[in-house]
C-alpha cells in the first residue's frame, strides 16, 4: 500500500521501470509468471526468489495471495460483476 499517486502510476505502466527495489521486481516477476501460466513456474523461480530474500514462508504466502486474486478475479469476470 501506498499513498505515492506517482509510484502507483509508474507501476500501473509498467513495473520493470518502475522505481522500486530489486526484491520487489523479483516478486512481480514470479506472480506475472504465476498469472500467465503457472505451470512454467520451475524451481529456478523459486531459488531466485530465495536469492532476493525471500524464505520458503513468503514464497508460499506470495503465491496464495497471487493466485487466490487470480481466482477471484475469474470467478468474478465469469458472473459479469462490476459489468453493470
């Protein structure tokens, strides 16, 4: 969360250019690699998520979070909500 209206702009456009961390990058790599096809997901993408410092805890945290947004998002887009 963030009230810095020029980060989430920056983000919305493109996060690889984006001014956050090496850590943060990382983490969108692997979810955006999650959300397109999760079954490239290997464990090279978890070992380098370890290499930015994340333990076996947050990877799993991060991709419950990540695919449970996905699967709502489905589910919802499915039943037409927010289609007026």
């Amino acid at each position: 969360m963030t009230l810095d209206e020029s980060l989430v702009r920056a983000l919305e456009k493109d996060y690889n250019t984006a001014p956050i961390s090496r850590q943060e990058r990382v983490m969108l790599d692997y979810v955006v690699k999650l959300t397109k096809d999760a079954t490239k997901v290997e464990p090279q993408d978890h070992d380098r998520m370890r290499d930015a410092g994340f333990d076996d805890r947050a990877i799993l945290q991060i991709t419950l979070i990540a695919s449970w947004f996905n699967y709502i998002n489905r589910v919802a887009d499915a039943l037409g909500v927010g289609r007026g």
